[in-house]
C-alpha cells in the first residue's frame, strides 16, 4: 500500500492522462519523478471478489496503455529540454 500526502496528489492530479488500469501508476510515476514522498505500508491484501476485467482483455490494454504513457512522458522530457 502507498501513502501519499493529499497535496502532493492534488498537485499532480490535473497532469494525469491516464483514466483505466495504469491510473495509479501514472499518478505515482510522477510524483516521484519530481522528487515526491511516496511512503510505503505493508499491508496484507485478502481478494474476496472475482476480477472485474478478464485478463486476457486487460493485458493488451495495459500495454498499449503503457506504450501512450511512454510516448507522453518522452515529450514532456523534450519540452522540458528545450526550455
């Protein structure tokens, strides 16, 4: 589990592109990357409900998820430099 002050999410919220399964992932990639606190919890998890999305569906659409988010961070990185 990760905690993570709610400034620190408020801050980064609105640069998110993300909005299915590689939400979070986002999310934490770039607090991160711009030096946040991201506090780590053990936390022992019991799934008592079957997945929502078939996994067979879910992983293509993971990857390709993660392909646009490479792609978006890769230009921010251009932007930053040609400041």
């Amino acid at each position: 589990m990760k905690a993570i002050k709610k400034t620190e999410i408020e801050k980064f919220l609105p640069q998110v592109v993300s909005t299915q399964d590689i939400f979070d992932t986002e999310l934490l990639i770039r607090i991160e990357k711009n030096g946040g606190k991201i506090k780590e919890i053990p936390a022992k998890v019991n799934e008592i409900r079957p997945s929502v999305s078939l996994i067979y569906k879910r992983i293509p659409r993971t990857i390709k998820s993660l392909i646009k988010l490479r792609i978006i961070f890769y230009k921010e990185s251009l932007k930053t430099k040609n400041l």
